[in-house]
C-alpha cells in the first residue's frame, strides 16, 4: 500500500472543505475525490492516470472545481462554467449561431483550439456533434446533474489516446445521492433582453453501505431569452466610425442599381434613395458610397440566441460483494435554439424586367455624383469631362434593371436547431485477485436536426416571381407582392446529421511489488471503439437553392474503428523521488480504405524535498486524429467568413471600371470559398512538457505554479481566408476565376438544351464550373477562392498557470479564504508551411488573438448559517483585427482592444438544514465588452466569442431538500 504524505494528506483536508473560491479553482496537484475530514486511505483514480493511488500529488497539474463552487458562479451550463477558467479562451459559443447555424459550445485549452481538448463524462468519451466539423458539444453536458469538474491542464494522449493534446476536461456525475431535492434558479439582466430560469429535481436511494445499491435520478429544464442586437448600444448598427468600420452590406431590400436610361446613358450601382442620405428606416438602409446604401444588417439580427435546455440523468450502482460493483447511466439532453440573422441577400443576379408591374418611371440621381466624359443631359447637352451633378436629377429607366436585392419585407432569417444526446453506459469496476478493474461499454449518439424558420426563401419559388416582375424590388409591398414572397418561404427540415461512438473499455490496476522506497504501481488497458457519422441535407441547400445560403452543402457519411492499447507505471526511484511512465498504441481503419496506427508515451515525475515542497514536471507525445469530416467532406461552394473586396477587380474596395458589380457582389461582401476534405491526411502529432512546483509553507496557504510547452506539427487546417486575402499575390493559386463570355455562352446553350429536352452541353473550361487557375485577368470575375484541408504547418503554446489558496479560520468570527488562478502566455502563435512563424500573442491574426494574461482572484468568507464571495475574472487587451485593405486615417494599422474586468458577487443563506438561498450579482459593475472592429462573426462593435454582452446580470437559487 502507497503511503499517504504530509503534504498530500494536508492540501487535501485544507481543500476538501470547498475553500476554493469565487470560481473555486483549487489547482490541486491532483485530487479526484470529496475527501473526508478524517484521515481516510481510499484509493482513488485521477484524471490523466489509470492508476489508483492514495497519494494526493502526482505529475499531473489538476484543477478541481467543486458542486458548491459551480453555484457559487451563478453558471448553469457546462459552457459558462468553463469560460471562467483562466486556462480556456476562445472556445464556440451559443452567440456562434447567430448567422451559422449548428454551431456548438466548445472548450478550448490553451487557446490551441477546441479540437486539442478532450470532453469526458465520468472519465469515458461523449459523442462528438453531429454538424459540422466540431468535437463535443458542451450543452450535452448535464451540468446540473455534476459533482465536479477536473480539468486535467496537460496533454494525456498516453492515458485517453487522440485529442487529449492540451488537455482535458471532466465531468463527474454525483454519487451515492440520498434523499429528494428540488431547485430553482432565475435571472434578472438590468439592460434588458437574455434572461435564464431554469428548474431541478434530483432524487436519490439506496444506500451502497447497508442496502447494496444506490439509484440517482436528476431531471432539469432551463429557458434563456434571446438578446437582440437592438437592446445594446454597443451593438446596434453596423456602422461604426468611431472603430473606422462600415460593415453594411450593399445588398439591400432597396437594390443599388444597374440599368440605362432612356437617353443611352448607363448606370452602375445607383440607389434610388441615395439623393436623401439613404434615409429609409423600412429598409434600414445607410450610405456607403456617393451613390450607393447598404443594408445596415444588425438591425435584424440576434446577439444571443433563444434555446431552450433539458435533460435527464440516472445512474445506478449495485454492490454485488465487497469487492465487486455492477453500475450503470443513461443521460439524454434536448437543447432547441432559435437564432435569427439578416434578411437573406438574393446572391444570383436580380434581372426586373422593364413590364414589370412595379418598375421605376424615374430614379432620382443625387447631388454630388460624377457624371463621365459622354454623358449626355436631359437638355440633350453633352459632357466633355467629369462633372459633378450640382442637384438631384431625375432620369427614366429604360429596359430591364439589374442590381443586389435582399428580401428584407420577408424578414430576418430564422434557423431552429434541435440537438438530442443520448448516452448509455453499463459497466462493473472492483478488485479480481489483487487486482482493481474497471470495465465498460459505452454507447452514445449526437443528432442534430436544423430546419427553416421564416425568413428562408427557395429560388427555385422566388426567382420566377422576381424575373417577372411580381415582386416590388424597389419599395414596400403590396397585398399581391408580399404574398407571393411569403409563399417563396422554405420550411421543414434544413440539415442535420447523427454522431455515434459504440466503445468498449477494461483497464486493471496494482501495485505489483515493493521497492525499497515504495511500491510500484502498474495499469494496463484496452479500448475497442467505433464511430458513425452521417450529415444530411435536404435537396435545397444539396443543390445551393437556398437564397443568401452558404451554398451547396453536401452530405458526408463514413465510419471508423479504433483500437487502443495502454500501459502506466509509477515508479518509486529514490526516498521522495517518484517516475510515471506510460504509453498508448492506437490503430484507426477507417471505412473508407485509409489507415494509421500511433504510439503516444510520457514520462512524468515527483520529487518532495521536504514535507512543504513538491517538484513536479513530465515530457510527452500525443497527437489528434483527423475526423471523419477532415478525411471525407467533398468539394462544395462556400462564402467566408468576413467581408473581403476581389483583389483583381476591386483592389481596397475601390473599383477598377464600372463593369465590376455587375454581375456579382465584388467589393466588401462575403466572397465565394470552396472547401473540401482529404482523405489522405495523416495525424496531427503534438510534443509538450512541464514543469512545476506545489508548496504549502502553512496549514493555511498553498499553491502550484507551473510552465506548460506545447508544439503541434502537421496540423490540419483550411487554409485561412485572412492569410489569402491579405496576401493575393503570395497566394494567387488559391484565386479561380471565370470568363462571362464562355459563362454566358454556356448558360444560353443549356437554356436551348432545356427547351429542346436535348442533354445539356459538356461544361466549359473557363465557365464557373471549371474555372481558370491563378488568373490575374481583371475582365474575369472571381468564381471562389479555394481552402483546402491539408497537414500543413503547426502550432505552438507556451506560458504559465499559478494558483494561490488561502484559509483561515477565526473561530467565532467565521472563516476567510482567497483564491488567486492565473494563467500567462508567454508565446503563442501557428506557422503555415514554408511560410514564417506567426505569433497570436496579444494580436488577432488568423485564429483570432490569445490574451497574454488571464486571471480570477475570488474572496469568500462564511460564518453560521451565511457565506459571500466576490470574485474579479480579468482578460488583458490585445491587438485589434486589422483588414489590410481598409487601413487609413480612420482605420489604424494598430489598435488596442481594451481589457475585459467583471466583478461577481454572490451571498449564500441556510436558514434550514434543508433550505439554501443564493443571491448574486454576475458583472457587479455593469461593464460593456470592448470594443472590436473584429469580422469572424455577424455581431457588430465587439467580439461575441470572448465576451458577455448581458451586462449586468441578477440571480437568485433557492434549494429545498424533503427530510
């Protein structure tokens, strides 16, 4: 039997009370268990080892957070919870939705990406989302139902195999619950908008000591209001010149127009309503130019969407000897959101006919254009140079008109996705022979099911009506024209898709015989696991018929199998000097043809000089599998992310000729990408290490501080919007462009094709379809911009976490404990491959800007049946996003984004043995989130990822528990 340190038994009892506070970070060494107040030996098991062991200390750097600790935040899910944590940034959040449906809530340690960091329920995998190309979702988290969260902040590719690279992440449910508790919660936000009220009931029975068995059962039901952009005036217009933005957009319900007047003059991107300053609040239009509006967009759009959460957990334990224990869970989550954007930009080229019942016999050309050398006047003068219209002047348009219309009478566009987690676990753990065992089997699904709200609109029904000229592209509505743009709405399912992991476990574990200094302890292992996946569309986005939709989305399916064997050993060298060792082997077949196999090992040690001090450190290998989405997503039409302006055609938003925006949008708009995947990649492969120190130099104060490196090569990655666009020329093979005279030839050949019921022609080269590479001609428009996943380049981590835990007791006075978590960069960056490094570090680049410092320092102090806690959560500032293109006086090449500083206050009543209130106050001081000029999300004036735009947030927990 391992002995049980001074050191060890002490920083358990001076945590085991709950002292962690504020957020309640306790960076233990590592401690996996609610210890008692006695001097208990019980074995236990620690995130990041499958080795049990009654030692507190290990080489691994633990962070606990506790079931008080998580109230105490006033978080209810998984997603704010791990926000607070100083050592995860920039992971996705619901706010995400808004514009991109499907988008899931994710951590993301050391800011590498949520993809480095494994999620896991009571130490096994969960099902990774079904949409998209994302790892587990975090509102499949019951969070109500958890007894703690360990966050293990090193990589454990040995122990848990692929995606363990910088770090992990888990949730423990609650065990052996007696009794009947009922729980509510709700907020009262001071500004408005995103409130949260949420219900909890929780019943246990059984006792594992007398009755052999323990049975759990929590139910909870949580709805958050949505927050409209509208009901903060940090975000309310697109149309920032205090941040030198104008993020409008020039597709509008009021289209900028194309057309010739009855004279033979010839008009490019002419607002009709331009002459007044593009005053029109119906179509919520803005000036972008001398003859343009835009569509100021935020007006329509949310900042924190509508969901509704539930969910159900039980888990069952049955004794069946004192050495053997049969258990079993079944968890099921149901989240439904409701997110809302702009109204949809109709991206095909909008042809009115000149018999159309709502065509213009004028529009009003305003002051201040400039007319070109030629141009003839109404008085039949002619212009021998540019001349500027002193005053607003009538023309008459002649012959169809062209232009950018968005369907903004129709509304905002509205997504509802539903997600659905189902997972099963049966299993039986005890002791076989002297040897403690643990196995399970695991089965867990992932459905994601997203179906059109209003505001999505068919072009297949739309642009018929439009062509014709039912629809008023030029105004408001009448009874006719807005029923037949209502009818054109899509409704029923949009995409989805299902994610499945059917997994198989054993691992045993002993000490196998004693060395002079101690025992060796030794584990070994094995994991059998499949997974499914299969994404769907429906025929109307499979075939890009969505209007202002991201394109063709084609549907994946594929499934692999993996094997995992794994082995660790702790070694007692010498008197307080301890080795662990262990290694995974991994093999992946995937159904589709392609395999690999992995070798991931680590060495870690302790070292105790004294019963105060403990050196710890470890050096270790892992790697990331590339998913299924990775290997098999086809080539499929997509828009970035950001607006950007063609390069060729509209070099820094400027035109070149007044053909440009003929067409199709060029300047300032969301841009055509193509993505796809490879089914030819190979694993990601990471090397870290750390070193640290825990003390305790009192029984009242204790810490850890400890450096982190961590190196990821061959990463896979799409190649970045931003790096392309800010270096066209670097990357001009990345540009496809087309000819419209080969487009256009094509197009009326597959008209005639159609009439005649002949097939259609072989498609051209030099059409859109197949388009010129690396094409530098400025007659041919942009068709996308190729993005590829390929194992490119790497990424590099590296700083510091500190934890400081301080407690004391002053007997009748009560008790006073302080918690100081930090977390500081000190490099940070990625590198494309033949390209130079690139440091994140405090600057936004590709992946967005890691904070060089984050910290939480909390307070808390209890006396009788009362206990408060104040807690400061601290993001320093970095450099702005910065568009290269739109750099000038308003628009620095440099700009700072302010610190992000809450304060948090919460006040905790026991009345009752039975009966808990909770007070708190969620931003004490009501601050707005620093302003950003960001592009990487539909918000506009801050950025959504790394922020809270609630403000200041009331909330009050009441808790009854039935004696």
């Amino acid at each position: 039997m391992m002995t049980e340190t001074v050191l060890s038994r002490s920083l358990r009892l001076v945590f085991s009370g709950g002292i962690a506070v504020g957020l309640g970070l306790a960076a233990l060494p590592a401690v996996a268990q609610t210890a008692s107040q006695d001097n208990s030996m019980q074995r236990v098991e620690i995130t990041g080892s499958s080795i049990k062991r009654v030692a507190a200390e290990t080489a691994l750097p633990v962070t606990i957070l506790r079931r008080e600790d998580i109230e105490r935040t006033g978080a209810t899910s998984a997603q704010d919870l791990v926000n607070l944590i100083p050592g995860n940034f920039g992971g996705g959040v619901t706010a995400n939705n808004v514009g991109a449906s499907g988008v899931p809530s994710t951590a993301n340690l050391r800011a590498l990406g949520a993809r480095y960091t494994l999620v896991l329920l009571n130490g096994r995998r969960v099902a990774n989302y079904a949409v998209g190309n994302n790892p587990v979702d975090l509102n499949s988290i019951p969070l109500s139902a958890i007894e703690r969260i360990e966050v293990l902040r090193d990589g454990a590719s040995a122990v848990y195999g692929a995606d363990a690279v910088a770090g992990v992440i888990n949730f423990i449910l609650r065990k052996d619950y007696k009794g009947v508790e009922v729980s509510a919660f709700k907020t009262h936000v001071d500004q408005g908008g995103g409130d949260t009220k949420s219900f909890n009931i929780t019943a246990g029975f059984g006792d594992l000591a007398t009755d052999r068995f323990n049975v759990l059962v929590s139910a909870n039901h949580e709805e958050n209001d949505k927050l409209t952009a509208s009901q903060r005036s940090f975000s309310t217009t697109s149309v920032r010149p205090d941040l030198g933005i104008n993020k409008s957009s020039p597709r509008n319900g009021v289209p900028n127009l194309n057309f010739n007047d009855t004279l033979g003059n010839k008009y490019v991107g002419v607002n009709p309503y331009r002459y007044n300053g593009c005053d029109n609040p119906e179509f919520s239009l803005v000036v972008i130019s001398e003859k343009g509006c835009g569509t100021d967009y935020v007006k329509y759009i949310d900042l924190i969407p509508e969901a509704k959460h539930s969910n159900l957990v039980t888990r069952a334990v049955f004794k069946l000897t004192e050495n053997h224990e049969l258990f079993a869970e079944a968890a099921y989550t149901r989240d439904k959101m409701i997110s809302a954007s702009s109204p949809a930009p109709y991206t095909e080229t909008m042809r009115y006919p000149a018999n159309g019942r709502f065509y213009p016999k004028s529009v009003k050309l305003p002051k201040g254009l400039v007319l070109p050398a030629g141009y003839k006047m109404p008085n039949g003068s002619v212009t021998t140079a540019e001349t500027v219209l002193a005053a607003d002047m009538d023309v008459t348009p002649t012959g169809p008109i062209t232009g950018t219309w968005r369907t903004v009478p129709g509304g905002g566009r509205n997504d509802l996705t539903t997600t659905e987690n189902t997972r099963i676990v049966v299993g039986a753990k005890g002791n076989l022979v002297g040897w403690d065992y643990e196995t399970a089997l695991t089965y867990g699904k992932n459905e994601v099911e997203i179906s059109f709200g209003p505001g999505r609109f068919s072009y297949s029904k739309l642009k018929p009506l439009v062509d014709s000229g039912e629809i008023n592209v030029f105004g408001t509505q009448d009874a006719a024209s807005l029923a037949g743009l209502l009818g054109s709405q899509l409704t029923g399912f949009q995409n989805g898709g299902t994610s499945v992991s059917k997994e198989f476990d054993y691992r045993m574990s002993k000490e196998l015989f004693t060395m002079p200094h101690g025992a060796v302890g030794f584990s070994v292992g094995t994991s059998f696991r499949k997974e499914e996946l299969k994404q769907v569309s429906s025929p109307v986005l499979a075939s890009g018929d969505e209007v202002g939709g991201a394109g063709e989305i084609p549907s994946v399916s594929g499934d692999r199998q993996v094997f995992g064997l794994f082995s660790e050993a702790v070694i007692p060298v010498f008197k307080n000097f301890e080795l662990t060792a262990a290694a995974r082997y991994d093999k992946y077949k995937n159904g589709f043809g392609t395999e690999f196999d992995n070798i991931s090992p680590k060495l870690g040690f302790t070292f105790r000089p004294s019963t105060a001090i403990m050196m710890r450190g470890s050096v270790a290998r892992g790697f990331r599998a590339p998913t299924l989405v990775d290997n098999l997503n086809p080539k499929a039409i997509n828009n970035t992310s950001a607006n950007f302006s063609d390069p060729v055609r509209c070099p820094n938003g400027v035109r070149i000729n007044e053909s440009v925006g003929e067409r199709q949008d060029e300047c300032d708009v969301q841009l055509s990408t193509q993505n796809s995947g490879n089914p030819d990649l190979k694993p990601e492969k990471s090397k870290q290490f750390t070193l640290g120190l825990v003390f305790q130099p009192t029984a009242n104060f204790s810490g850890s501080i400890d450096y982190w490196n961590v190196k990821i090569d061959k990463s896979i990655n799409a190649m970045s919007e931003t790096t392309v666009f800010n270096d066209p020329v670097g990357n001009v093979a990345q540009f496809y462009r087309y000819d419209p005279q080969i487009e256009d030839k094509y197009q009326e050949d597959l008209e005639i094709a159609k009439k005649a019921n002949l097939p259609p022609p072989p498609v051209p080269v030099g059409g859109m379809d197949l388009p010129y590479k690396a094409s530098t001609n400025k007659d041919f428009p942009l068709a996308y911009v190729a993005l590829p996943r390929v194992n490119t380049g790497k990424f590099f981590a590296a700083g510091v976490d500190l934890n400081l835990n301080y407690r004391q007791k002053m007997g009748d006075m009560g008790t006073i404990g302080a918690n100081y978590d930090v977390t500081y960069y000190t490099d940070h960056g990625y590198q494309y491959e033949g390209s130079p490094e690139v440091s994140d570090l405090g600057d936004y680049k590709d992946f967005g800007p890691t904070p060089r410092y984050r910290h939480t320092l909390g307070t808390t102090y209890a006396i009788g049946q009362w206990n408060a806690s104040l807690t400061h959560n601290y993001t320093k500032g970095y450099k702005d996003y910065t568009d290269v293109a739109s750099v000038g006086p308003d628009y620095p090449l440099v700009r700072k984004v302010d610190a992000y500083s809450t304060f948090d206050a919460a006040l905790g009543w026991k009345p009752m043995k039975n009966v808990s209130v909770t007070l708190g106050v969620k931003n004490l001081t009501d601050e707005d989130p620093p302003s950003s000029r960001n592009a990487a999300n539909f918000q506009v004036g801050y950025d959504a990822t790394f922020t809270n735009p609630l403000g200041r947030t009331f909330y009050a927990r009441l808790n009854y528990k039935f004696l």
